[in-house]
C-alpha cells in the first residue's frame, strides 16, 4: 500500500505511523480500562462456572461451553480468543491446544484459559483446577508453592522501572522457599528453576491486553506507567513429566499502584475447591434429547 502511495502521489511523503499508534495504544483511556476490566470479570464469572461444571467424564467442549454461556448472556461479543480448555499432561502442555476435545479424567488437572470479546475489548484470564474437585497431596504442593510465588509478584507491581521491583520479588520468593514445606525433590527444583528466573533484572511482567489479546505492551524501555494493561502468567514447570503450573491475572497501573483486574476470582487451594462443590450448568440437563417424529409426512 505504502508503494502504491508513493507511485500514485510522488509528492508525498509517506511515513509510517505504527510506532505513534503503538504508543497511544499501551496506555488505556479510563473508557478502555473499564471495558477491559468488565471483560475480565465476565472471564472470570465464566471461569468459576466451568469449575462448578467440572467432572471426571465431562469434555472440556462442555466447560468452554459453560463458560460461553456466562460471556453472552452478560453481552459479550463472543470470544475474545479461541479457548484453552485442557486435562491431562498431554493436553496442558501445549501452551495453545485448542481441540478442546478430551475426556476428563479422575486424577488430572484442567488449565482453562479463556475471556470474551466485549464491545471490541478483551481480556487473558488462567486457572488450573482438580477434574474430580479435589487436589491431590502432591497437586497440593506443586499448585500451593507455585501460588505462593505468583502472589509475590502480584503484590509487587506497581508505576516506575520494572527492575528493582522484580528484583524485590526475587527477595520474596528466596524466603517463600526458605520456609515451604517441600516433601518433593522434583517440585523444588522446579521451584528453584523457577525463582532463578526472577534473579535477572528483567524489564517486563507480561503480555499487554486490550483491543487484541496480545496487545501492543508499551513496556520496551522497561517502565510503567499509569494505564498500561497487562497479564502475568509465568509457568512452573517439571519437563520431564510434562507436569505444567500456570495461572494469568490481567493488571492495570494505577498512579500509586495497580488495580488486579481479576481480583476475586479462586486461586488458593480451598477457594477452588469449595467453588467446585457447587451445581454448574452441566448439571442442569439431565434427560435425553426425545425422538422427533415425523407426522404425517
């Protein structure tokens, strides 16, 4: 297009205005921080009701269909992005698995990664669950160390360099580590892997979010600012078992700090397994669809 400009119209100087648009994109106006953040609480409320539906013997078709539900009845455009509903080691570990087609099995974790398109804005929200509503001991561990170190880096967010703030986080998490109860070699040195990860300096949190679910971050020179919109979603992870942590909160700055945007919705162990004890959708349909007869044709 830019050539054809040129040819058409030699008079003209033809620039490039992506790095202007870029930039007036990484920072929402309050208008796009509160579509973002209703997106955001549309994901979760979906989240929590395909945790309500989840089963051994269910899809994960039926618990993006669940979720589905809850986007468009609260006036969601549909998805934001192709939901990530997976079970098992096999599914989880491919980071954009998008059959959504397996079984549920007793025993596996589902990570179900999903939000809506409202009125053009979406959001990126993660949780991992039980398919039989209740963590193992050794789900426990791996899931219960991986929030602890997430929660270090939610409370450490805020305006300025990201820097030393990741550099804060690294403090956290050494002294989480320090007092963690492991009872698991392989979990702590995923553990460990995954704090070593936080030594570095660093110069971003994630991924921004907005217009696309991969938006434009604004974050290259390492500094935040005051209506930037991002996710985290760092992963813990034993490869040789295919055994993968990973949870993402979408993040607002804010002048003195940060709004958690999905603040709310079950992340400790409890919290998801009480949710999980409740009567979801799936449970509502109980009967077979009847036989339709064809009279008098």
């Amino acid at each position: 297009m830019s050539e054809l400009l040129r040819k058409r119209f030699p008079q003209t100087e033809v620039k490039d205005l992506t790095p202007i648009l870029d930039e007036l994109r990484s920072v929402k106006t309050p208008r796009e921080i509160a579509l973002i953040r209703r997106a955001s609480q549309l994901a979760g409320l979906g989240l929590i009701e395909a945790m309500k539906s989840t089963r051994p013997g269910v899809y994960e078709y039926q618990l993006d269909a669940a979720a589905r539900y809850v986007f468009l009845v609260n006036g969601a455009r549909l998805d934001g992005y192709r939901s990530i509903t997976a079970s098992g080691t096999d599914t989880i570990n491919n980071m954009h698995y998008f059959r959504n087609n397996a079984q549920l099995k007793s025993g596996d974790l589902v990570l179900m990664d999903y939000a809506p398109d409202y009125k053009y804005y979406t959001s990126d929200v993660t949780r991992m669950f039980p398919a039989n509503g209740k963590f193992s001991p050794r789900q426990r561990e791996m899931y219960g160390i991986y929030v602890k170190l997430y929660q270090a880096i939610l409370t450490s967010i805020g305006p300025g360099p990201v820097a030393p703030r990741r550099a804060e986080v690294f403090k956290k998490m050494t002294a989480i580590m320090a007092s963690f109860p492991f009872t698991d070699e392989k979990i702590k040195a995923a553990a460990a892997r995954f704090v070593a990860g936080y030594e570095r300096p660093g110069t971003s949190w994630g991924h921004g979010v907005g217009m696309e679910v991969h938006d434009v971050a604004g974050d290259r020179d390492g500094v935040m600012r005051a209506g930037m919109v991002f996710t985290i979603e760092p992963a813990l992870t034993i490869p040789e078992e295919r055994v993968y942590i990973r949870l993402e909160d979408p993040i607002v700055i804010t002048a003195t700090g940060m709004e958690h945007l999905s603040a709310g919705l079950p992340m400790e162990i409890d919290d998801v397994e009480r949710a999980m004890k409740e009567p979801g959708l799936a449970d509502l349909w109980k009967g077979t669809l009847p036989a339709l007869e064809k009279k008098g044709r």
